[in-house]
C-alpha cells in the first residue's frame, strides 16, 4: 500500500476506534510514537500486524524523535520510533529512571535537499553552500547570497522542528553540532506539511526523509549534494552504500525492556524485524543488508539492552558495532 494510503488508513483506524470505545483493553495494545520519518515504516508494520492479530491494537504516534523519546522514558509508550541515536542526555534520563531498552536499528535512510520543480537553476548544493544557508547566524537571504549567477529573489525554507530527529542528524552532519541552526525558516514536525510547502512555492528549499520525497518526487526536486567527491543524488543505492554523505543515516526502534514481558509487544517486535526489509522497501526506504538484520534479531532474542552509539558520532558501520556487540559477554 502506497504510503499517503497507509497514513489515511491509519488515521482512520484508529479515529474509529476511539470513536466507537471498540480497541481491545489497556492490556492488549502496544503503543509507539516518536520520528515522523520512521512513522511510514511503523505504521505499515502496525497495520499487516493487526491484519493477522485482530485481538491486538496497535497506536503510532508522531511526536518526532525528541518528543517520543520524553514519553518513552516517562514510561507512556511501549517503543519509540527514532531517526537518530538516542542522546547522552536521554541515556541519562533513562539511567536515572531506571529505564532499560533495546536499541534495534531497522533501515537506511537519507535526508533529501529538495526544491521547486520550477527551480531552474540549482543543479547540485557543496556541502559549505548548505552550511552558508542553513548555519545560526547566515546571512543568505536570497539565491543570489549562494551563488552571484542565481536569482535575485528570497529563499523560503522549509525544515524539521527541534523535536525532530531528523533537525538534530542534519544539523549534526551539516552544521558539525546537533541543534546548531538559523532559527527564521517554516518548521514543522510533520513532514507532510514540508512536503507541501516546497511543492507550491518556486523559490523554497527544505529536507526531510527520502521517503517523504520519493512518495512525492512528481512535485519536488531532489538536489545532490557535493560532499568534496563530486555532487551525488539520494537513491537506494547511493543511501545503502555510503556514497550519498554526511546525510545517509541508519533509522531505529527502541523498545522498553518491561514493556517485553507482555506478549502482545514480545509478539509485535518480532513481527516487525521479520517484516521490516520489504515494508521499509514498500514505503520508500532503505532495507539494511540481510546480515545486519541477522544481528539485529540475534541483539533482540538475547535481549542486549543500551545504545551502541554512545561513544560514537557520524557515519558508523552498523555490522560491525552489532557484531562487536554480541561478541562481547554479559
């Protein structure tokens, strides 16, 4: 099912439900929020799951990764949809409170620079042109600002809020510090919003998710990037392999340890890791390699809890962090 039918058969479900008082009870539901870039994923997830588990209800909420990450660790949600590590100081929260996790990471992603169809002029953005536009106190008001040979006329940008986990991965791989970002552009933590302002305005420029673009591509335009190797486009194959740089990223889950000693959820986060390399090929992502799925469910049967990122940073080689992980004892 296309992506803009799986949010529009989600949002009705579960309007209905609430409507009608007809979900299962408290102790047969699962609930996650968080990323709106892993929502697509998670929803599909949700609704083949209930297909074939009718007694179970499923809830996905879209509160962006920062924001799911205050309920998940407020104890209000089973899993936390997240298009970033958890931060070090959300692994403190979680210390403090005595919050254990799994951190499973479920696909690739690669957050796409778009623009205006009608857009005539930006063939490819350098790395340095993007921090120009986007840094704290950039002077870049028009397209003229970027390059002498472009228009002059303002640019409308379109971007993440600060909840978003997708703000924090594009201002940490572009900016080189996570949140560091002009404030004086359209933010939104859905990125359907961004979607639409940059569909019907010539002169805007935003980012998201790729899949949010490729649902889209008919009225947007994607811009490759020039990260020192010549410009490269955002694609299955560039993303999966590293070339697409710095904005080629891993997606995740994360799941409460408690939150396993309830069937429903033990039954669902299976589900999910089996399913999950053709729903997130369905929906517009990136499935990650079959190895690395292999040491993804090996990490959730032996129950591995904590991050594998906390002394990391940057582009990361997920098998090998996974397999140092599980080769390493209790």
């Amino acid at each position: 099912m296309p992506e803009g039918k799986r949010l529009w058969w989600g949002l009705c479900v579960l309007s209905l439900g609430m409507v009608l008082g007809c979900a299962p009870s408290a102790n047969r539901q699962v609930s996650v929020d968080g990323s709106s870039t892993v929502y697509p994923i998670t929803q599909a997830v949700a609704e083949d799951f209930q297909a074939t588990h009718p007694g179970v209800f499923v809830t996905v909420g879209i509160s962006g990764t920062g924001g799911g990450f205050k309920k998940f660790l407020a104890k209000e949600t089973d899993i936390n949809d997240a298009s970033r590590p958890i931060k070090p100081q959300e692994l403190q929260r979680a210390q403090e409170q005595g919050i254990e996790f799994l951190e499973l990471p479920i696909a690739y992603d690669g957050i796409t620079v778009v623009v205006n169809p009608q857009n005539d002029w930006v063939d490819h953005l350098t790395l340095e042109e993007l921090r120009r536009i986007w840094a704290p106190e950039s002077s870049v008001r028009t397209w003229k600002d970027v390059r002498p040979q472009w228009p002059n006329r303002p640019i409308k940008l379109y971007g993440p809020g600060t909840d978003s986990g997708t703000f924090d991965y594009f201002t940490e791989a572009v900016m080189g510090k996570s949140g560091a970002s002009r404030s004086d552009y359209q933010a939104s933590e859905d990125d359907n919003v961004l979607v639409r302002g940059v569909a019907t305005d010539r002169d805007a420029l935003g980012y998201f998710g790729y899949s949010y673009y490729e649902e889209n591509k008919d009225q947007l335009k994607a811009v490759p990037i020039d990260a020192g190797q010549g410009p490269v486009a955002p694609s299955p194959e560039t993303i999966k392999t590293g070339r697409y740089v710095p904005l080629s990223r891993p997606l995740f889950i994360y799941v409460s340890l408690p939150a396993l000693q309830r069937e429903e959820v033990v039954q669902f986060v299976e589900f999910y890791l089996e399913e999950v390399p053709r729903l997130a090929q369905e929906v517009g992502y990136i499935p990650l390699s079959a190895n690395i799925y292999s040491l993804v469910r090996q990490r959730f049967q032996q129950r591995r809890t904590g991050t594998l990122f906390q002394d990391h940073s940057g582009p990361v080689d997920l098998e090998k962090l996974l397999g140092g992980s599980l080769s390493q004892k209790e």
